[in-house]
C-alpha cells in the first residue's frame, strides 16, 4: 500500500480525499489518500516525512501553498510564477512542487468554449487564488486584467509582484468601490471571483463580491467557490442572462492533475466528479 495526502490548516474540510481514492480505487492502484490537517508549527515536519518510500506525494492547500516553496527539493517554473504551489510528489525522495491551479482554473474555460486570448478579464480578491487565476490567464494570452479587491494595498502588491513577469498582459489594481465595478464590468468578457464570499456556512454565504445589477449578458462569470453549487454570484449571473462557471470543475481538474503527477495515469475526470457531487450531497444532508 502506498500513500497520498491533502495538507491542510486543522479544522478545515476537504473535498480531496472522497474524489482521489475515487480516482485510485476506480483504476485499481493501491493508494490510500488521507487528510493531513496540520498546523504552521507542524509543516517542515510534514513535508519531509514525504520522502518516505511508501509515499507518492500530496496536495497542498490553504494556509501551506507558500509556505511550502522552501521545503521541497525543487519546484517547477510555474510555481516560481505564482509564488505557491499545490502539488507535492515524491520522485524517489527528491521533493518537486508543482503547481496544478493554473491548469484547473484553464480547462473548464476550455469546456465552455471561452477563447481566453486577447480577453478582459476582472478578478474580485488579491489572495493566492487570484495569483494562480492571473498567471493563467496571462499564459493564455489575456490582454488586460482589473484586480478588485477590499484591500486595496493587497491587490497593489499582486500588481507589483506579478506585473512584469506577465506583460504584455496590462494588469491593474483597483479598490472595491461601486465606480470600480461599474468600470470593470462594463468592458470585462470574464468576470472572476477569487474571494470566499459566497462559501456555504460562512456569514458571508448571501454575499457576491459584485453587484448583481452591473453583471452584463455578454460576460462569463467564474466563481471559484464550489460549495454551494450555485452561489449568490452565480444565481445573479444566470438572472442577468450571463453564462456560468461554479468551482467544482477548477478543484476537479486540478486534482486530475496532480493524480496524472504522482501516478503517470490519467485520471478517471467523470468518477471524480461523481464522487465530489456525492460527498457534497452527504455533507449538504447532515
Ligand atoms: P486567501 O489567500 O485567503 O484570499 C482571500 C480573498 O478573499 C482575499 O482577496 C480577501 O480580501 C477576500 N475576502 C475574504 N473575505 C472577504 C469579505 N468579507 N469581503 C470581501 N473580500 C473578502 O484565499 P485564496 O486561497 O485566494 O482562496 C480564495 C477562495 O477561492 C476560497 O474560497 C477558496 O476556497 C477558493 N478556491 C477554490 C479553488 C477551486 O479549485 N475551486 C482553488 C483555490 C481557491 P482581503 O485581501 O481584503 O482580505
């Protein structure tokens, strides 16, 4: 038997264990995949207890994505672009990060058939997130991109961290003001929301970080929240005749993406998305 892991802070949930070892025992390889919570104090030893032969490796989500940057033995290019990763894998106890956000985030806008190159796009949140959403879109030939957020300072030093290394993409901050979405949105083809407003069982869970009135038809809006499946923003983005996409898909693909890492196989996308939708039925009904 060997293992895999999520890493996360303690007392938050995964989705990652339920669609994983979907994954795993639907191709018959025997992993098991288990949730690692785990506090700052604890993620040096965590991470290096992965060279452990009969580990394949782990994802890695919020609060570690950066923190890991220093503790893995290499890290792709890409993780060095966005300055987090999400992938750990084990290749014979040399430690590579890799970060599989970027390409999460970019096939569901393939499977709505979005053309990303040369497009507007408006983020609403500066965290790690909104990092992995500008790299992509900037890999992906995005023309220009309004970074909206409460702080506005966080979404100046996204700009400042990011703004070089993505030209010829024009990349700006802006405050979380009603002059800024009236702006933003009127020229935006893809609206983003990188916030956690809108997660179910949070006091923000009626919220969106958009006013409904200024969501245009033309747009597609992109929420990364994935539970519930349709948030507050996605409800007033259909309402506005504007197409759709829930963060399911993003945490789907991106997790396919560290299975075909640590595994060479690809992963069996339809069993994990049934497995997801089950888990979170389940968690709905308790
Ligand atoms: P993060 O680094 O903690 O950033 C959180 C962002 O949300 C910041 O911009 C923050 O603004 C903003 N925010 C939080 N509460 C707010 C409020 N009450 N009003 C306005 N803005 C608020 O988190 P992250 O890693 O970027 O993740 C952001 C969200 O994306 C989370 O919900 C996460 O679950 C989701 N996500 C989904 C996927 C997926 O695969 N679907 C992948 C990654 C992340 P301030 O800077 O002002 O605090």
């Amino acid at each position: 038997m060997q293992y895999a892991g999520v890493i996360s802070a303690p007392g938050k949930n995964s989705l990652s264990p339920a669609f994983q070892q979907a994954a795993f025992d639907h191709l018959g390889i025997a992993v098991k995949y288990e949730h690692w919570p785990t506090p700052a104090d604890g993620l040096e030893t965590r991470v290096v207890g992965l060279q452990a032969p009969d580990v394949l490796g782990a994802n890695v989500t919020i609060p570690h994505k950066e923190a890991c940057l220093p503790l893995v033995h290499d890290y792709d290019p890409l993780v060095r672009r966005v300055g987090a990763l999400n992938t750990i894998h084990n290749d014979d106890g040399t430690l590579r990060g890799y970060n599989t956000d970027v390409e999460g985030f970019l096939r569901p806008l393939k499977d709505a058939f979005f053309e990303p190159r040369g497009c507007t796009a408006v983020i609403a949140g500066a965290g790690g997130a909104a990092r992995a959403v500008v790299i992509a879109l900037a890999e992906a030939g995005a023309a220009r991109i309004a970074v909206v957020n409460r702080t506005l300072e966080r979404a100046e030093r996204l700009v400042s961290d990011l703004g070089a290394a993505v030209k010829p993409l024009q990349l700006v901050a802006a405050p979380d003001s009603r002059d800024s979405w009236q702006k933003a949105a009127a020229e935006a083809d893809l609206l983003v929301n990188c916030t956690s407003l809108g997660t179910a069982g949070t006091p923000e869970e009626d919220r969106s970080p958009m006013p409904a009135n200024l969501l245009r038809p033309q747009a597609l809006v992109y929420d990364l929240v994935y539970q519930p499946a349709e948030t507050r923003l996605i409800r007033d983005a259909r309402e506005a005749g504007a197409r759709t996409i829930g963060g399911l898909p993003m945490l789907i693909y991106q997790g396919a993406a560290s299975f075909k890492l640590w595994t060479g196989r690809d992963a069996p996308v339809d069993i994990m998305f049934q497995a997801a939708e089950a888990a979170l039925a389940a968690e709905d009904a308790s």
